[in-house]
C-alpha cells in the first residue's frame, strides 16, 4: 500500500505546481494556436506523466523540468509579440483551400488535405452548397474554418483574410 502513496502525492503537488503555472503564464499555456504551442503541451504531457511515475526519481526534477518547459513558452511568447521574425518561425501560416466556391487543388495538394477531408468539413460547417461558400481557411492550428458567402450582404471583408497564404 505504502507503493501506491507516494504516485498520488506526487500527481497532487505536480497537478498543483501546473495549474498555478497556467495561472501565471495564462491562457495561451494549453492552447492550441500553433504547432510551437502544440509541441510544448505534448512535453508538458510527458514531463507530468514521468514525474508521477518515476518514483526512483526526486520529483524536484520534475517539477524543474516542467518549469523550464512554461519558461520557454513564456519567452517565447514574449518573442512573437515582439518580432515578427519569431511569429514567422514558430508558427504555420493559414492557407486558403476554397475561393469564392472554387476548390483550389493545388493548396489542397500543399496541404495534404484530401477533398473527401474537405468535404467532412462543410459537411460539418452546415455548407448547403459550394457556391455558399466564400472561403475555406486551413488555418495554423489545423482546423479548417468556412465562411458562408449566404451569412453576408456585402461579401467577405479582406481583413477577415489578413495573414492567410493565398498561393502556393
């Protein structure tokens, strides 16, 4: 018994230690708003998952780990506000895959998105019908976003695109 003990003391203080760093490097911490955000939850993961586990080790370690994992988040994040350079480097650019109801192969091919993906995704969307659609955004994240052209008297406004790749 004293085995299992010690597993549940160190989930508490490690539990503890990740939602007071969430609360001080804020929302962003869990997001998923880049691959760069998206590879820091992946580590974060695994350092919480082995300090739990890994008795033999002091979980100071892990902890210190865990530290330095929301530290170079936080930096980094200061980074991308700061140059644009590091915004660049750290995350993916949109991309647009549908224009005005045209499904753009080549954007598609550069993805590596399928139609049949594509199609899952309107479907999803509540598109009725392609020429309802004014653009589809493969955005940084991974998930696909529609714009119905129907929503819209005027059109979609060109600031709703700003940054998105619309060539390949």
């Amino acid at each position: 018994m004293p085995d299992l003990i010690e597993p549940i003391f160190r989930a508490l203080i490690v539990v503890i230690a990740v939602v007071a760093l969430c609360r001080l490097n804020g929302l962003r911490s869990f997001s998923k708003m880049s691959s760069f955000d998206f590879a820091l939850t992946v580590a974060t993961g695994s350092l919480v998952a082995s300090t739990v586990q890994n008795v033999s080790q002091g979980i100071g370690i892990g902890l210190v780990s865990i530290l330095a994992i929301f530290a170079v988040q936080f930096a980094i994040a200061r980074l991308r506000q700061s140059f644009k350079w590091a915004q660049r480097l750290t995350d993916n650019e949109p991309l647009l895959l549908v224009k005005n109801g045209q499904i753009l192969h080549d954007h598609l091919k550069a993805a590596r998105v399928t139609e049949d993906d594509l199609v899952a995704k309107l479907r999803e969307a509540n598109a009725f019908s392609l020429n309802e659609v004014a653009a589809v955004v493969l955005e940084t994240t991974g998930d696909i976003s529609v714009m119905h052209s129907a929503n819209s008297d005027r059109g979609l406004e060109s600031y709703i695109l700003k940054g998105v790749r619309t060539s390949v």
